[in-house]
C-alpha cells in the first residue's frame, strides 16, 4: 500500500503547476515570435528574423527550464526523498526566478500575476524546506537530519 504523506502532496503539486507554466509559457513566446514574423516588426533596427528567432529560442529554454523544474519535483513526489546537488540547485533558482518575477509583475502587471508568482514561489520552497537535507539512517532509509538531542538513562 502506498503512504501519502502531506509532503508528496505538495512536490506533486508544484511539478504539476510548473509543468502547466512551462506549457503557458512555451507557447506565449511562440505566439509572440509569430506575430513578430507575420507583422513584419523591427524593434530599434533589429531583423524581424532575429527577433522571430529570438522569441523561439526562449520559448525553447523557458519551457526546457520549467518542465526539469517539474520533472524533479515530481521525482521527489515518486520517490519521497528530496533532491540532491545540482537538482537541489535547479529548484532553488527556480524559486529565486519566481521571487523576481513576483516582484517585477507587482509593478508591471498588477496584482494577479503577483499572486500567481508568490503561489508557486510557495510550492517550491515549502517542497525544498519540507524535505530538507536527509541523511540515511542505520538500515539505509532516509530520515530527516536534524539536531542529535541526547537523552538521560
């Protein structure tokens, strides 16, 4: 039988939100580099097949980003152990990149994109703390670290 506990809920979650931003996302820029191509734009003198190249490039390393962002959250769901070394490192970017974002959209788009942003900020560092660093036990099942409290006889 298969235990759920609290924290795969919530790694489950944030794979899940981050893959739907990363399909949001991908397609947006593809979007953006169409309407580029089709209206012939220049933006200060730049090739419209710079910019429309451009725009799919991101789109390309936008998504890439994201869906390993979900891809190891939803390994951390699966498997119940946090990420180690440069998979830890990728969430922790990719919580910094929504922290900026957040603030950038406060002032640029308003309150909703905000919000949006500070959710799955959230998700992600709630997944990274609740994990935390893991340290296996004498059988070799991971259990949290944490202070050695000694105890009297």
């Amino acid at each position: 039988m298969t235990r759920y506990s609290p924290r795969r809920v919530v790694a489950a979650v944030a794979a899940l939100v981050l893959a739907l931003e990363a399909v949001v996302l991908t397609f947006v820029n593809l979007f953006l580099g169409e309407v580029v191509q089709e209206q012939d734009m220049s933006l200060g003198g730049i090739d419209p097949r710079a910019m429309t190249a451009s725009a799919w490039v991101a789109a390309a390393v936008i998504g890439g980003y994201l869906a390993l962002c979900a891809a190891v959250l939803a390994r951390t769901a699966v498997r119940d152990r946090a990420p180690r070394g440069f998979l830890r490192i990728v969430l922790i970017s990719s919580a910094v990149v929504h922290g900026l974002l957040g603030a950038f959209s406060l002032g640029l788009v308003g309150w909703t994109a905000f919000v949006a942003m500070v959710a799955v900020l959230g998700l992600i560092v709630w997944s990274l703390t609740w994990y935390g660093e893991e340290s296996p036990d004498s059988e070799g099942n991971s259990a949290p670290s944490g202070p050695v409290i000694p105890t009297s006889r």
